[in-house]
C-alpha cells in the first residue's frame, strides 16, 4: 500500500497562491503516476494535474497556466503550485497515485481512472 498525507491548504483572496504538498510512503516504488484532484461541495471530483515517473505532466485545462505539478524524487514529496486563485478553486484537493496499472486522464473533463491510493484531503478557500 501507499499512504499519502496532504498539507498546505488554507484561506487566500482571489489572485492569490498556495502550494500544496503531499509526502508519500508505503510501496511508492509500485506507482507510475501521481496526480492532484479536487472536489467542490455538490460536484463531482475532478483531476486537476498529474505527473508521471518520467516527469511528463498533463494539467487540466482549467487550471492551465495558473497551476504547476512537480516531485521530489528523493523526497517522494509531491507539490501543486497554484497561483492566481479564483474564487471556483475553492474545493478540498486530494493527492493520489496509481498502483502501477493502466490509468487515464482527460485535461479537458477532468476525469480520470486508475488511482487507487488516496490522501485525506487539504481545503483549499479562495474568497
């Protein structure tokens, strides 16, 4: 199993940035890619970014160029960079990896497949 912790949520104005974290543990050596979710009270749960073990990532087109995904190989931390924050950000962001097998994002939807390892969750508020 991989345990996944997230941190680095908070309250910020609209414009504004926050950088979430994520430190993995567990068989993190099993993943081939991680990714960053949100959901926002009464919708559905969406990808926002995802970064694969050979470093390519693919971010949501809601969030293109305002949201950056990046690792800490050594670390097996996991980082979103989110800058100039809206108010439709605001959203509980989940952190979570695959367990090695097939998995699937659409930058345009949002949807995604194939992670079976999930943290807690950071709120995120933007006002």
């Amino acid at each position: 199993h991989v345990q996944l912790v997230e941190s680095g949520g908070g309250s910020v104005q609209a414009g504004g940035s926050l950088r979430l974290s994520c430190i993995a543990s567990g068989y993190t050596s099993t993943t081939n890619c991680m990714g960053w979710f949100r959901q926002a009270p009464g919708k559905e749960r969406e990808g926002v970014a995802v970064i694969r073990n050979d470093g390519r990532t693919t971010v949501g087109d809601s969030v293109q160029g305002r949201f950056t995904i990046a690792k800490d190989n050594a670390k097996n931390i996991l980082y979103l960079q989110m800058n100039s924050l809206k108010p439709e950000d605001t959203a509980t962001y989940y952190c979570a990896t695959t367990s090695g097998g097939p998995w699937y994002f659409d930058p345009g939807t949002g949807s995604a497949t194939g992670f079976a390892y999930w943290g807690q969750g950071t709120q995120v508020t933007v006002s």
